[in-house]
C-alpha cells in the first residue's frame, strides 16, 4: 500500500507547485490536481467557493478520496492537492487508511500575490474569494496547527522538502480530533 498525502491550503499557497516536486521525489507516485476535477463537470458546475456548491463539492471530494486511494492500493505515493480543509477530511478517513495531511499556509499578502499573479483562465484570481479562503484556513481549530507549514519565505523546492521530511518522520500524519 502506498501512501496518500494531501496537500491544502488556499489559493497561491503554491499547492500544486510543491504537489508536483514532491511526487518527483518517490520512485512510484501519482499527483492529484483536484482542480482537474472540478473541470470535468461539463455542465452545471457551481464555483466550488459559493455556498451553494457544496453538495457539488462532496461529490468531487469523494471521487478524489476514491481515486487517491484506488492508486495507493497499486503502491504508489498520492499527493493530492487542493483547497481541501478540515471540512472535507471525512471523505478520506472513510476510507480506513492513515494518510498525511500538510495545510501550506503562506501569509495572506504572499497569498494574494501569487494567487493573482496567475493565469485568470486557468486559476482563481479574484483577490476576494482569496482572501475568504485564506481566512477559513486561518481560523481553524488549535487542533489543525500541527498540520500548518509557513511556506511564506520558502521557495517551492524548500517547501517540498520540508513537506517530504514532514512526511518521512509521520510529523503530519492525520489524526481525527476528539
């Protein structure tokens, strides 16, 4: 069984970049972009950040868990990345297998810089539902603290590598509140 490591955090946290070095760094892995599968909704996708998308979204959550861990089944490494907070962590416990979770979380002037330096076609640039993401990752619980990396003065390959030792010593490995 491989392991699943999901990379969260908000937007221009530089999820996908590290996502991406991170899995050059095992022998076999696979890299979740779970933007990729809001883009598969061809029809009546809802943004994933206005309230009313969230039905929408546990959908997609549940694909990704399933699809995450159908390939850590095959022995790779999974990282996932994505916006994907505390709220949605139930769609992965479900599934029974200890996985490692790193909330990236830059502070909100680096994240809003990156997030709106970036393709308008591609990512979300509109500096407010950034900001509202960038606080519901700041708000969390004392007990999601251990899970958060400053990568605010990092560079994306010191960012993957402290994710990869994080990972190497469990430091990060997902454990429900009580």
């Amino acid at each position: 069984m491989g392991n699943v490591i999901i990379l969260a955090g908000p937007p221009g946290a530089g999820k996908t970049t590290v996502a991406g070095l991170l899995a050059e760094r095992f022998e076999r892995s696979v890299h979740l972009r779970t933007d990729d599968f809001w883009a598969y909704i061809k029809r009546g996708l809802v943004m994933p950040y206005l309230p009313e998308s969230q039905a929408q979204n546990e959908t997609v959550m549940n694909v990704v868990a399933g699809a995450a861990f159908g390939y850590a089944a095959g022995g790779y490494t999974v990282v996932c990345d994505g916006v994907m907070g505390p709220w949605f962590l139930d769609r992965f416990t479900a599934h029974g297998t200890p996985f490692h979770y790193v909330i990236l979380r830059p502070d909100l002037e680096t994240a809003v810089a990156r997030a709106t330096a970036r393709d308008p076609d591609r990512h979300l640039t509109d500096p407010g539902p950034v900001r509202d993401m960038h606080a519901q990752f700041t708000a969390l619980d004392g007990h999601y603290d251990k899970y958060v990396l400053d990568s605010s003065g990092l560079s994306a390959d010191q960012t993957a590598d402290a994710v990869f030792a994080a990972v190497q010593d469990g430091g990060h490995l997902f454990k429900q509140p009580r």
